[in-house]
C-alpha cells in the first residue's frame, strides 16, 4: 500500500545520493560526458542505422513504445495479468485464492525496472550526457500523477495521462501566453498577466492536481 510507495520513492532516492557522491565512478553533479558512456564515442548504430539525427531517437522512442504497449495489452490478458489485477484488487482474497503474491509482486517490479533502464538508455544516447540530478524526486511524482490522472491499469488513460502532464505545463509556459500578447482583443492589463502566466504555472498545475484527486 502507501508503505511500499513511501519506501520506494525513498529507495530512489538514496541510489540518486549515492550516485550523485560516487563522483569517481558517476562524475557526480558533473555527471558523465559522451566520451564516458560505452557506444557514445561515434553516434550509435542499429544495424546500418545510425542515429546522427533528432528525429531518429523520435522514431525508435516511438517504435520502443509501440512495443512496450503491446507487451503489457497482452500481459494485461495473461494469467498473470490477471493475478496482477486481484492483487490489486484484494491481496488477502488473492493470496487465499492460491497466487503466490511476493513472487508476482516481484516480477511487477523487475519489469517495470526492465523497461525503465531501456528508456534509460535511450536517453543517455539521445542526450550524449547522464547525471543523477536528471533523476529528481520530482520525475518519480510526475510518473505517478500520470498514472493516477490516466486511471491504474489503464494503459490508454495512462498514455492520454502522460500527453496531458506534457502539454498542459508546455502550453501554460510558452503558447497560451504568446497568443494572449499577440491577440488584438488582449489590452496591456490582460497582457501583463499572460506574461506572468509561466511564474504560476506550476501553482495552476498543482491546483489541478489537487482538483483530480478530490472529484476523481
């Protein structure tokens, strides 16, 4: 329950910690160039394919994830999906129906933490340089609210989650106010406060969040 959230949110933590203090393997706040990570010397390969281009890391994002969505539909419709979903549901009427939940808990976990480090990797070579500081606290709350926003397991609602935590502060911050300004309907009140849009965004979002929880 809310136990295993707290410990794990906080175990992300201290391996951030770690990381950021084990400057002579990590770099630490410095993090580690290109020419530290294996593969990073020359644009990496696949096949005859070199990623040397933005939007051939977009593609293979969008290919990863393509399968990804696939994988889990069909593990949604598995056996153990199903189990997943009883224990979600009802642990103690899952475990007195037979389903090992430690082991099945397990298995969540190792692969969640699979198709993170491949992401993971993907955003190494895409950004040619790591450092813990890129892993806050703040990315584990923002996955979280995601998936809280899309619906738990719904891997729909979860991608219409994820869109929408993008866009909504991505717009706050760069078009809303833009088009405010350079409407001829807006007067210098009105585009004074569409100027002061992005200082409150993060306080609109929050606001939002809050709002979902409640009547969601």
């Amino acid at each position: 329950g809310d136990y295993l959230a707290i410990v794990t949110l906080g175990f992300g933590e201290v391996v951030r910690f770690i990381l950021k203090n084990e400057s002579m393997l990590t770099g630490g706040e410095k993090g580690l160039p290109n020419e530290s990570l294996p593969g990073m010397i020359a644009p990496p390969c696949i096949g005859s394919w070199q990623l040397d281009r933005t939007i051939h890391f977009y593609y293979l994002a969008l290919i990863l994830m393509v399968i990804v969505v696939f994988v889990i539909h069909r593990l949604n419709n598995s056996r153990i999906g199903r189990a997943w979903i009883a224990i979600r549901e009802d642990e103690t009427a899952a475990m007195a129906m037979g389903i090992n939940t430690f082991h099945l808990k397990v298995q969540a976990f190792a692969l969640s933490a699979f198709i993170a480090g491949v992401m993971g990797v993907l955003y190494a070579a895409r950004m040619n340089f790591v450092s813990p500081e890129a892993f806050r606290f703040e990315y584990s709350v923002l996955i979280l609210c995601m998936v809280v926003l899309g619906g738990m397991g719904s891997v729909p609602g979860v991608i219409l989650g994820a869109v929408i935590l993008q866009v909504v502060p991505w717009l706050m911050r760069d078009i809303i106010p833009t088009l405010i300004r350079e409407s001829a309907l807006s007067g210098p009140v009105v585009a004074g406060l569409a100027s002061r849009l992005p200082d409150f965004r993060l306080l609109i979002f929050g606001g939002i969040m809050v709002l979902m929880m409640i009547f969601r």
